[in-house]
C-alpha cells in the first residue's frame, strides 16, 4: 500500500506569540480532534491503514499523533522534515506572526528569509513521497507544501487545512500524487 495520510496538529493551547510556551500542547478541542482523527484513521479498511506514524518534533503534532499510535501499537516517529515552516534567524515570536502572515500572500520563491523556502517546499515533498502506508502528522504550512509539490500551485497558502483535517496521498514509484484534500479551515491560521 502507497497511501499517506497528512494530518494538521489539532487546536494548539496558543498560537504563536499568545503563550511564552514556544511549543505549547494541544488544547481540549484539540485533544478531541486527536481522538477523532484516530478514529478516521481505525475506520479506514485494514489494507489502507497506516501502519507507521511520524509526526513533527514539535509537541502539539506529537500529542495529535499518540491515539493512533497507541490504537496501532506504534512509536510516534519524530521526523523534522515534518516541521513547522523554519522563521528567519533574528525574528522573535512576536514577529513571526507578521512574518508568517505576510509569507502566506506570496510564492514560494518569494518568501523572504535567509532559507531557499522553495527548496524546503521540495523537500516536504520528497519526505512525504518517501513514505508509504503512514500518517504524518504536520502544520499548515508543510501540508501546503506537499499539496504544492502535487498541483505546481506555486502559491505558500492554497489550501487551508483544518485542525486535525486529513489530506490523501499516494506514493506509488516515490511519486506524490494528491488523492484528497483533507477538510478546509473557515477561520484564520493566526
């Protein structure tokens, strides 16, 4: 099986800037979008279910992870190709919003920073085509880059996952083919 599911981290406890926490946890809404993306996954039929999990270091992927991990006997494998979008060295939190922000209306090759952020766009998406019968629990922002490897969109923001949202791919030949997109947040990122 080649299928790999892309999942967002569910609601965090803050976002950036809100918490002096700089990898704050999920929330309780965010802890019930854990539990119900386990179950999506469990329901799934046994040939289509994964069976690795790798999650971003960042804890709030790591927690999203742990129910399905636990319900299919896995480790949470930590895979910081996975990660959230790295900040440009200098910016604090406070201006990483802005930054973020201002980095969602442009390209991928525009984005401004000291890192080519089309080539870590690219190499999102050569981890995700790496895998095969796994979830991946990431960030908006690296789900938006593997979408963006898949349909040339050359756009940062094209797709707007929601908390805990799963988005299908396939692997088939180290090929990334998007299957489908996982359901569409109705508010805001930050």
């Amino acid at each position: 099986m080649t299928r790999v599911y892309m999942i967002r981290h569910g609601k965090p406890l803050a976002t950036w800037g809100q918490d002096a926490d700089p990898d704050p946890g999920l929330d309780a809404t965010g802890k019930a979008q854990a539990e119900a993306a386990a179950d999506a996954l469990m329901a799934l039929p046994m040939n289509e279910r994964p069976t690795r999990v790798f999650a971003s270091p960042l804890r709030r992927c790591r927690e999203t992870a742990q129910p399905f991990a636990e319900r299919i006997g896995a480790a949470v494998e930590i895979d910081p190709r996975f990660g959230e979008i790295p900040t440009p060295a200098g910016l604090d939190d406070e201006a990483r919003g802005p930054w973020l922000r201002n980095a969602f209306t442009q390209e991928w090759g525009q984005v401004e920073g000291d890192l080519d952020y089309d080539l870590w766009r690219r190499a999102v998406g050569e981890a995700l085509a790496a895998q095969s019968q796994a979830a991946v629990f990431s960030h908006f922002v690296a789900i938006n880059a593997a979408v963006s490897c898949v349909t040339g969109d050359p756009r940062v923001l094209s797709f707007r996952p929601d908390h805990a949202s799963i988005s299908i791919f396939d692997t088939a030949g180290g090929r990334l083919d998007l299957i489908e997109r996982g359901p569409e947040a109705a508010t805001q990122v930050l």
